[in-house]
C-alpha cells in the first residue's frame, strides 16, 4: 500500500509538471496564424507537410471515415491547410479501399487508400501492427516527402482547431518524434460504468506522458498522437522482428526505444495537442487491453536487450530502462490485491462499526492498527480517486455533454472507482504471472470500435458533432 501512495504521489508531481509547461495547448489559431507560421518554418528550412496516417485492421470503416471527415472540418476551417496535409490509410480490407477511395473521390486534399498485401513479409518477419507500418514506410522510402507522419489509430480524431494547432506548434517548434495527451470522449455513453471509471485513469496517468517525453528515455509511448519525421521514421523503420518467434505487440515502445537507441534523447519532444479516442466498450475489451499492455512491455524490454546497439548506451540508461519499465509493471500488477485487501478490509472495518453502532448504540475508536492502517488507505484512496476525477475532467470536454450530464458522470464514476480497480489491474496481474510462467505469446485481437455489430452500428459521431464539443470544452 505504501509503494501504491509514492507512486500516486509520482504521479500528481507529474501532473503539476506537466501543467506548469500547459502540456494541452489552447491556444487560439487562425488562418492568419497558421499562414505565418507556415512561412517562418520555410524560411528556416524546417518540416512543415503533414501526413496524417490511419492504420486499421479493417471492419470499423465507419470510425476511420469519421477522424478523415475531421481532417478535412479542419482544412476548411483553415483554407491554408490544404496546401500541408494529406490523408493515407492502410488497412487489409479491400472493400474498404474501394469505400474510400469512392468517398473521397473529390476531396480538396488527397485522401488515397492502400490495401496491406495479404503475403507482404518483412525482412525480420514482423507481425500485427507494426507489419502494416513498415510495408508505409517501404511507399515512403520509394517516394520520400519532407513532412512529418501523424499516426493515427483507426478511432483517432483530432478537432479542427487541434488539428491547426498541431500544424502551428511543429512549424515553430520542430520536434523529430513528439507525442500529445490522449483523452477518451468519443462515443462516451455507448461504455459501461466501470469502463468510464477505468478509461478515466489514462488521462491522469498521461501526464507523465510529458515528461517521459521531455526526459527520455521514453519508457512508454503511444502508437496514436505519434508525430514522427518521415526521414527519421524511414531511417528506424518498423521492421521490429519478434522476440523468440512471438509476435511483439507494443510496436510503439519498442520503436521510441529504437529510436533513443539510435539518435539519443535530443530527438524527442512534447506538440502539445491534445488527441481525441474512445474507450473499450466492454469489460473484457478493456482487461483484454490492459493484459496487452503489461505484457507487450515486458515483450519490449526483453527484445531491446537483445539489440546490438544496447550495450552501447550508459550504464545508467540500462540501468534506468530495466529498472522503470519493470517498477511500472510492478505497480500496475500489485494494484490488484492491494486493490482487493482495501475494498475488502474497508468494507469489514465499516460492517464492524456498523454492527457496533447497532448493538450498543454508539460507536468506539477502532484499534490503534486499524487507525494507522485506515490512514494510509484513506490517502491512498484519496489520491486515486481525485486522479480519476481529473482524468474523467479531460475525458468528458469533448463528447458535448450538459454541465448537469458532467455532473452526474463525475458523482457515478467516484462511487464506482474502488470497484473498477480491482478490474483496472486484474490484466496486468495476469500477464505478469504468464510471463513468470514463461509465456512470451498473448493473443492479440484490436479492441472493438464498434459498441454494436456493423449490420447494426449507429449513426457515428460526425465532425460538426466532434466540433460541437470542441466548443463546450
């Protein structure tokens, strides 16, 4: 328990750092701005393209056409636009080329599908998502752009005004690899309760995000609101290999951990843009995810030790990636009991008083070891709840709900937390005991982003909508 409040205390230090440096930007664009800023990095010499890439397994067609149908809100928005950002998608779905391609036929900027060849085979037999990403890379090194490629996953969204945001931070501030913060508002109310409650946590942990960013190495990275220079991502690629012939599933982390390899620390850095996803609309989507992400870090660590270019950093590099990445996976799986022994403890402590108060009429100071104990989970409980209440804040600026719909959601979330976090680490626990076990393959399937079957979906968020939000927040 007293590891889990340093960590939470880790993590609110995180979240006064990262806001002292406003790790979102609101900062008002216009047209105007964005041809100024746009001149200044030509002038300089510096990137300022955008290649905005969705990669999709295929079967959710619906949600990558609604990050596209934002892309383009945002150039119309912003007319300068045109001239700097182009859409590609990859995905293994032919009929959904032929969708796209037809859609956006006549788009004022190009949107061009490609079709991931079904015997397409790295060199180092790369696997998943990553297989995907360099079969991009391989068109880009035939066609080089001096642009930047903004990853998108196939629900990524970013707001018109994000979007001209990104594009005016980069032409100032050029970055080689930078991330943004990710929130969860999309299709918001097709999720459970618990989900809300567990999906709230990632906002508030993503503040580290920042530094992790601004202070590498990256001891973590998303594979969306990655914005990576074409020339540096030609150069790492994502021909990642596989670690013992299973398939790596955190391509992201494995890829910033390349790249420090490579080009050291000075080629990261913070774009300040905020990114827009939805949640996991099950509970066994998001134990499913969350299994993923412990055991894909584990996955990372082991392959990058086995690199040539390892032993080539500082001891203290080795020494700081070993040590962190295993002390986060440590944490989020000791979440699980620690989780349980104080939901279950509180509960007795409570039932005890409770019979107490009955029975005699009043109620007695508990023993002076349930008083210290009862202290240090109440600090524990209280940091953890307030991050998820400052994460659900950020989760809920986009999905253009009423003030008094917030409201309800922030009181619903806080009584539900303790229960979700028992849910929250449960995947974590799981992948760590399997990897003990010596285990080196999880089976990898996309969290769903679709709540209902596709004969079924409904009408998804348009971008006036997403906009519209964009406005309440």
């Amino acid at each position: 328990m007293v590891l889990l409040i340093l960590t939470y205390l880790y993590f609110w230090w995180m979240v006064i750092k990262a806001s002292a440096h406003k790790h979102v930007s609101r900062e008002k664009v216009t047209n105007r701005t964005l041809t100024a800023s746009l001149a200044h990095a030509k002038r300089k010499g510096n990137t300022h393209r955008f290649l905005i890439q969705i990669t999709t397994k295929g079967g959710a067609l619906s949600v990558v056409q609604r990050g596209i149908d934002n892309v383009l809100a945002g150039v119309a928005r912003y007319p300068v636009l045109q001239k700097v950002v182009w859409v590609e998608i990859i995905t293994e779905d032919a009929d959904e080329v032929a969708a796209l391609q037809t859609r956006y036929r006549n788009a004022v900027i190009p949107v061009t599908p490609y079709l991931l060849p079904t015997d397409y085979r790295t060199p180092k037999d790369t696997r998943l998502k990553a297989r995907a990403l360099e079969y991009m890379v391989e068109q880009h090194r035939a066609t080089p752009t001096d642009s930047y490629v903004v990853h998108y996953d196939e629900e990524s969204v970013f707001t018109p005004d994000n979007l001209a945001r990104l594009v005016h931070r980069l032409s100032r501030h050029p970055v080689g690899i930078s991330e943004g913060m990710i929130s969860y508002g999309l299709d918001w109310n097709e999720t459970t309760l618990l989900n809300k409650a567990m999906e709230s946590n990632r906002p508030f942990g993503c503040h580290e995000c920042y530094s992790v960013m601004t202070s590498p190495p990256p001891m973590h990275l998303h594979g969306s609101n990655l914005v990576v220079r074409q020339d540096l991502e030609n150069q790492i690629g994502w021909d990642i290999g596989n670690l013992d012939g299973s398939a790596l599933i955190a391509e992201d982390l494995v890829f910033g951990l390349a790249a420090y390899l490579k080009f050291g620390k000075n080629v990261f850095g913070w774009h300040h843009t905020e990114m827009i996803e939805q949640p996991p609309f099950t509970l066994k989507a998001a134990y499913k995810q969350r299994e993923r992400w412990v055991f894909g870090a584990m996955q990372a660590l082991a392959h990058i030790r086995q690199q040539p270019d390892w032993m080539r950093l500082s001891r203290k590099d080795r020494w700081h990636i070993n040590v962190i990445i295993r002390l986060r996976v440590l944490t989020y799986a000791l979440g699980f009991p620690v989780s349980l022994l104080a939901l279950g403890s509180n509960v007795v402590i409570l039932l005890i008083l409770a019979a107490e108060a009955i029975r005699e009429g009043t109620i007695t100071v508990v023993a002076p070891e349930l008083t210290v104990y009862g202290i240090i989970t109440t600090i524990g409980l209280v940091l953890w709840m307030a991050g998820t209440q400052l994460g659900l804040f950020y989760n809920l600026r986009y999905t253009g709900m009423s003030r008094l719909q917030k409201l309800r959601d922030h009181v619903l979330v806080l009584v539900v937390t303790p229960f979700a976090g028992v849910i929250d680490t449960a995947g974590p626990l799981v992948a760590v005991l399997k990897w003990l076990a010596g285990i080196r393959e999880v089976a990898w399937k996309p969290t769903p982003k679709l709540a209902v079957e596709p004969k079924q979906q409904p009408k998804r968020v348009a971008a006036a909508e997403v906009a519209a939000g964009e406005k309440a927040a």
